[in-house]
C-alpha cells in the first residue's frame, strides 16, 4: 500500500508541480495569497477560496474521470447541472421539502447520466455524440423547468446543502472531498476500477471476458449524472435561484480539461481520480489568480489558455523525451568537458 | 501458352514486417489473357503478394518484371501508371461522388482549367456500355448496388493500368446472378489480354473461372498448376500444407471407448446468415476438432456455442437441462471459456498488466462487489507464470510487451482460472513461435486428461489429428461430417474436406 501510494506520487508530480508554481505566481502577485484565517466561524483566504470556487469542476471532474476511462466522454454534465439545479429550485419553490427535493434531484441527475449510458451501451453511439444530445437539449428542459426566467428560492435548508459553512468549512469543500473519497475508495476497493480500466482499454475484449460491459457504462455515466446534480445544487445554492442559461456554462469543458491535466489519456483505461481533482484545482487556481493579478478580465482567457498550453505541452510524452534528450545530452557534455580538462594536465606533466 | 514470355514475373519475392517474413522467395508469373487464381489461408501472404506487386509495400528482395522489363513501383499511383489496377473488397471509390466522377478522379479532362463533366459523362457512358452497363453515370455512387460499384471500380482500374488487373475476393457480397454477370466481364476482358489475379476463397468460383492457380502458405510458395490437371484434393491438400502420399501416422490414438458424460449438447443450433443449425456434444476429457478451410463457419459455430450470438434455431442443454445462453458472461457463469482467434481485437486488454489479464475472468465472475484482493491476485499470477511458463519479467508487466505466444498463455491462463468445464480454443497456435506452439498442445493434452472438455478450432491438421477425440468438419457454414477413431487422420480431414467442397459445387452447377 505504502509503495502504491509513492508510486502514485511519483505519476503525479508533473501535476502537483504545475499546481505548486501556479500558487507560487499567485503568491508573487497577491501578497497574503498563503493566509488562511478563522473568522465569524469558517475559514477564510484564499486558498479556501480555490477549495471553495473549485467545487463543481472537481465534483464533475470525478465522474468524468470515470467516463473518459471508459473510452467515453460525457459533453451534456454541464447542461445536466442546468436541469438540477432547476429541479431543485421548482421543487423548494412549490412546497416539496429539503429531504424530497435533494433526493429528487439526484434521482434527475442519475436519470439523465442512465439515459447517456443507454445510448452509448445498448445502442452502440458513439460517446461524444450521445452525450451532445443532451448538452444540446439539457438547457432546453432546464428553460422549461424555470419555465424561463431565474427561479429563485429562499430555503436556508437548502442554501446551505450548497454554500453554507460546516465545522467552519464551506459546503461545497465538504461535498467534493467526500464523494471524491467514496467514488475513490470504492473503485479501489472493489473491482469496478479494474473492471472500468479493462472496458476502456478493449471493450470487445472485455466483454468476451465477462465483464458486464453495458452495465459498466450505465454506472459510470449515471455516477457522471449524479456528480452534475450536485455540483448543480451547488450553483443554484450560490446564487439562489436557478440560471437554466448559465449555470455550468462550458463547465463540461473544464472538466474535461482537469482529467487530461490530471494525467488521464483521453483514449481510456489506467485513471486517476486524484489527478484529476489536481487538476481540477490547477484550474481554479488559474482563474483565482488572474483575478487576484487585477489584470482587465478581457485577458483572463487568453492568460488561461497559454498556461494551459503550458502544462500540456510539459506534460507531453513528446516534450518529456525531448527533455530526457536534452538532458543526457548535457550531462554528457559536462563530462565530456569533466574528460577533457585533466588531459592538458597529462600533457603537461 | 508456355513458351510466351509471361506478362508479369516475379522471383524471389520477400518481404519482412519487424522480423517477420510475410514473403519469403515467392516466384509468380501472370500470363496475357489469363485468369490466375491466388489461394491460401488467411495470413498464408496473398494481400502481402499483391500489396508487393502493386508498390503499396516496397520489397525487400527478389525482382519483378513486366513485359519484360524490370519494374519497382513506389507506390499505388505508379504501379497503375505502369499498367498494374487492383480492385480491393471494399471498393476503393468515393460513394458520395458520381459514377462519372469516380471513373476520372484525378486524371479529369479539362476545359479552360474547369472539370469537364459534360465529357467525362460522355466517356464514362462509352466505358460502361463495354460492360454491358447502361446506368446514368451523372447519380451518385453510393445510390448503385455493390455489383455495380465493382464494375465501376473494374472499369476505372482497366481504363488507367489496361495490362494487369487484380481483384481481391471481389465476390465476398456478391449474389449467384451478380457474380455470373462479373464472371462475363473477366472473360471478356481476359479476350481482349489482359491478365488477371483473381483472389478469393470460394473453390467453385476458382474452378469455374480460372486457368491456373497459385497457392501461397506461410508465406511461401506451395505451386502454381494450371487447373484442369488439378483435383480438388490436391488442391486442398496445397493450400493446409501436407502431402497427400505421405505415410499416415496413426498417432491420434486418444481411445473413444471411454467416453466421459455430456457437458453441453447442442441440438439443431444455427443462426441463419452466420452457420446452418448443427448438433454437437461435448464430452469430459474429450478434445473436439473443429475443421475447415476458411469462412467455412468454424468460427461462427464456436460464437454461438460461447453465447456471443444468440442462435436463432435449436436448443442448448448442460448437464441435461435445457438452457439458453445469452451472452458470454451468461456462458462463463455456467463453466464455459473461449480463446479467441483474433488476439489482439478479443484477446488481450493491452494496457493492462499481466497479473489483471489473468485475473480479469475470474474477477468478472465474481462480480465487482468481490474483488479479489491483491495478495490473491498475485498468487493466481504467479502460479498460472510459472505452470504455463510465461516468459514475462514481472507480472506488473503490460501484456501489449509480450511476445504473441506469452500473450496467447496469458489468455489461456485467465480462462484457467475460472475452472472451467468446456474450453473453447479458436486457432490457439496462430501465429506463435514455435516453443510456445508446442507448450500449448501439451496443455490442450493435459486439460483434457485432466477430464476437462475442449473444442479447438484449427487449421493445422497434423495438430488437430495430434490431440482431437473427434473431428468436425465444416464448408460453406455448414456442418457436413464428423470423423471418430481411425478416420482422425489428416488425410481423413482433407478428403472430408475436399468432398463437401466438391458437393456444393454440384449443387451450385446444377
């Protein structure tokens, strides 16, 4: 377990790297950036605040670390926080209580991930296909939940599932660390990582094995499904009210970025759930420390792209050989010239 | 006929992929006005052949000659430029352009710089009615049937290159009048001189049309005989690699009077379009062979019985009760297993390691909620490393880095460890190094003397008559006898095999 855990470590740390001189640079520009402080009974600072503005990215990061280990991709998590958050809200506004809301609205997110598993698993679709058509119409229902406008809502019960204060950390922290460590634990405790890995590495193959393929793909797409229903709550809490147009807005995108960030190949098999949340984080904290930086925001998404290049183009198995290169090449050289110097000494002598 | 200087000679063709000799010193000679039939098994070297003389591969010894002149095609585009047209299976043209269009891509008349569709119509309606062929040149592609299509891609490929013309199973999708109606096109075209390779695995057709044929095996050269002289035994005997006179050995000894209980019986299952409803019973301690030239439906028998498709037809029963198998994990729960042929598609999971590849069955088996822990995982590994001695420097090792024959143990292995009681084994020696071929029909042996039931499905003969109890032989997606005892011999095999050959082509004549 011990040297699994190191090996782990050691996969990870181009990641923790990266995240390591983002913060840095935050710090350099935003002075206090480390702080964290207890006040008025939770934590501040902001590093809180990237735990905290992090959340529904990390919460869709984990389903989707899943998908993509399947070989698949779920585009429609961004459109399916839209349609939860907009249940929640129809739900507390016309009277249903906390309890019956948060459960619908989970079973709404289930629902919608069993719909994209069923047509990539018994209808053969294409993933990133099957998943658009619910990207595509999401937004559409969640208008028709709202019934177009942005429902908001007063319940304290639920505000706080979404953004209130816990032992004095903010809800969405609390939500995104405990079900990274459920789903994490229980796909390594269980067969399901093993089983989700062999499916995305050869699906035939798999399937010829014995695996239960179509099951396989419904699971993780529902537990795709049900990540989005939180991380939705989650923004309809933030603001009270449900925005069908712009809650989880290009979300699915980031999300999809933080699992390639995280290390994970977009061609399926081996995952890593902890790369993911990394780079889930590395995300926020870009966006954290641009706004710290008081740059105009008509940079922020260029300043993001080139960083983003940055730590792929680092991360590539390309770059890494060409620095493996460069530095035989260099320490070579160091002892070619290491060989040369005594032999003016020889001659001399 | 043979005193003219062939059209196209080739000598001592050889090509290597990585190592492996796909050609080794292969001679062939294509004459004018000629049907030249190219046979073999699947990997026997035929599309390396053409893709040799047509410059898709460049080769790496030997030389080729046409008209009497050397020539060394660098690519697709210079082989035709010389004369050389090939028409693949899967029709190499554009469906979503018009049969005009496809006729002249890329070689299009102009009018001030402009295509000129009003010509290329006019000389593509001439071309086509030379095939008997009156269809409206300026529709789509896509909206003609796949006969046409192929005279299509026929007629672009004489009207470019016009000396040799080769087809690669160009009947797979054809129907009884379509492929008459090409038949006529080749003799046609063989009138007017032209040569041509004709590749496909329908004997019928290779009588009917062609003069001469050339078997490959291997990768090496079996013969070239001009037909009339050739019975379809020899023929068969050419193409699975052993001579018909040689002494019989009488080695397949496994003795029948023993007969262990039923496992699984088959009765009248068959799946129309994929294999004629058979029976079969499968014993303990039993080793069923399954023989048949290729596409003869060995496979698609071993995919029913397996539950990968659901028979359409017939009843399956285990242990005397009837049941149904829906699905492969609905067959491994009830104590089956299969190898597949194909081990790189349905085999392995490449990415993964050793140790999960032998795990991966029985873990499925258990389900996701009983995982196997890692200390069992790794016992099962290194004992199963160690009993089939798989060559692997640890069993963290991702299978995709071992050698074909380490990766078939693997396989065999992660079926091994489910206990089963009926394994079935499609070509498990394919493609192997010689070491492993050897280790795994000793295990075949042992299994079975463990009492364990097997079906192994394989084209080598000398193998199956080696360790088979019985032997099934298929044709055409039908099963058409079983040899038992004394008739298990390759000779046996091949006149069952050659005979069932021979029926259907009765059938289809008369």
């Amino acid at each position: 377990m011990n040297a699994s855990l190191r090996s782990g470590l050691l996969r990870l740390a181009p990641q923790i790297a990266a995240l390591a001189v983002i913060l840095a640079l935050c710090a350099a520009i935003a002075p206090g950036f480390f702080d964290i402080s207890f006040a008025n009974g939770r934590l501040y600072g902001s590093l809180i605040d990237i735990l905290n503005r992090g959340a529904p990215t990390a919460l869709l990061a984990i389903g989707m670390t899943l998908v993509i280990a399947t070989k698949g991709i779920d585009l429609s998590v961004g459109a399916v926080m839209a349609i939860c958050g907009a249940t929640a809200a129809a739900l507390i506004t016309s009277g249903y209580g906390l309890p019956a809301t948060l459960a619908l609205t989970l079973a709404t997110g289930i629902v919608c991930g069993l719909w994209n598993g069923a047509l990539v698993a018994f209808l053969g679709i294409q993933p990133i296909i099957a998943t658009l058509i619910l990207m595509v119409a999401g937004r559409g229902i969640a208008q028709l939940i709202t019934e177009g406008v942005i429902l908001t809502f007063n319940d304290q019960g639920l505000i706080f599932v979404g953004s209130g204060i816990l032992f004095g950390v903010p809800m969405p922290v609390v939500l995104w660390i405990l079900i990274a460590l459920a789903v994490g634990l229980a796909v390594r405790f269980s067969a399901l990582g093993m089983l989700i890995e062999a499916v995305g590495v050869n699906r035939r193959a798999a399937y010829l094995s014995g695996v239960g393929t179509a099951g396989l793909l419904l699971a993780v797409y529902a537990l795709s499904g049900f990540c989005a229903a939180i991380a939705g709550t989650i923004a309809a809490a933030d603001i009270r009210g449900a925005d069908a147009n712009n809650a989880g807005l290009w979300l699915e995108l980031d999300a999809i970025l933080a699992v390639v960030i995280g290390g994970n190949s977009l061609l399926g098999g081996r995952f890593s759930i902890v790369g993911s949340l990394v780079g889930a984080m590395i995300i926020q904290s870009i966006n954290t420390g641009i706004l710290l930086s008081g740059y105009p925001p008509e940079f922020n998404l260029v300043i993001k792209a080139v960083i983003i290049v940055a730590i792929l183009v680092l991360q590539s198995p390309t770059s890494r050989a060409f620095l493996a290169f460069a530095w035989r090449k260099r320490s070579s050289a160091s002892q070619e010239a290491a060989g040369q110097q005594p032999a003016p000494g020889r001659q001399a002598s | 006929m043979a005193a003219e200087r062939a059209l196209l000679e080739a000598r001592g063709l050889s090509k290597y992929f990585h190592g492996v000799t796909a050609l080794d010193g292969v001679d062939f000679d294509l004459h004018a006005g000629e049907i030249h039939g190219l046979l073999g098994e699947n990997g026997a070297g035929k599309s390396t052949l053409i893709k040799v003389l047509t410059g898709a591969y460049r080769r790496d010894d030997g030389r080729v000659s046409l008209d009497g002149a050397p020539i060394d095609p660098r690519d697709v585009m210079d082989a035709q430029s010389l004369g050389i047209g090939t028409v693949y299976q899967e029709v190499n043209l554009l469906p979503n352009l018009t049969v005009a269009e496809n006729l002249f891509l890329g070689r299009e008349p102009k009018r001030f710089g402009l295509v000129d569709s009003r010509a290329i119509n006019k000389r593509s309606r001439e071309i086509l009615e030379g095939y008997g062929l009156s269809i409206d040149v300026s529709a789509l592609l896509s909206t003609y049937s796949v006969a046409v299509r192929q005279i299509v891609a026929i007629a672009r490929a004489v009207d470019i290159s016009g000396k040799v013309l080769i087809l690669d199973e160009p009947t797979a999708s054809l129907d009884a009048a379509e492929v008459d109606r090409l038949f006529a096109i080749l003799s046609d075209l063989k009138a007017r001189g032209l040569g041509i390779i004709f590749i496909t695995h329908f004997f019928d057709q290779v009588y009917r049309i062609c003069d001469r044929v050339t078997v490959l095996r291997n990768g090496r050269l079996v013969g070239s005989r001009p037909l009339e002289s050739l019975k379809r035994i020899e023929l068969v005997s050419m193409m699975l690699g052993r001579e018909l006179e040689s002494a019989e050995s009488g080695d397949h000894g496994r003795a029948s009077e023993v007969r262990g209980e039923v496992v699984a019986a088959f009765k009248k299952v068959g799946k129309k379009g994929r294999i004629a409803p058979f029976d079969i019973e499968v014993r303990r301690g039993e080793v069923l062979g399954i023989a048949g030239l290729l596409g003869s439906g060995r496979t698609e028998s071993a995919e029913l019985m397996f539950g990968i498709h659901e028979p359409d037809t017939g009843a399956i029963e285990i242990d005397g009760a009837k049941t149904s198998l829906g699905s492969p994990r609905d067959a491994i729960r009830k104590g089956f297993g299969f190898c597949p042929e194909d081990r790189k598609q349905d085999g392995i999971i490449d990415d993964l390691s050793v140790r999960e590849n032998i795990a991966l069955a029985l873990q499925a088996r258990r389900g996701w909620a009983k995982p196997l822990s890692r200390r069992e995982q790794d016992a099962l590994a290194d004992r199963y490393i160690e009993a089939l001695d798989i060559r692997t420097s640890d069993r963290e090792k991702p299978i995709k880095f071992l050698s074909g024959g380490n990766q078939q143990k693997v396989i065999l292995a992660r079926w091994l460890a489910t206990d089963p009681r009926f394994l079935i084994l499609d070509e498990p020696t394919r493609g192997i190094d010689v070491g492993a071929h050897a280790e795994i029909i000793r295990l075949i042996e042992e299994l079975c003397a463990e009492g364990m039931a097997l079906a192994v499905i394989s084209s080598e003969l000398e193998e199956l008559v080696a360790y088979a109890t019985r032997v099934r032989i298929l044709a055409d997606r039908q099963h058409v006898a079983e040899l038992e005892g004394e008739d298990v011999s390759a000779n046996g095999i091949m006149r069952a095999i050659a005979a069932a050959e021979g029926d259907n082509t009765g059938e289809a004549r008369s």
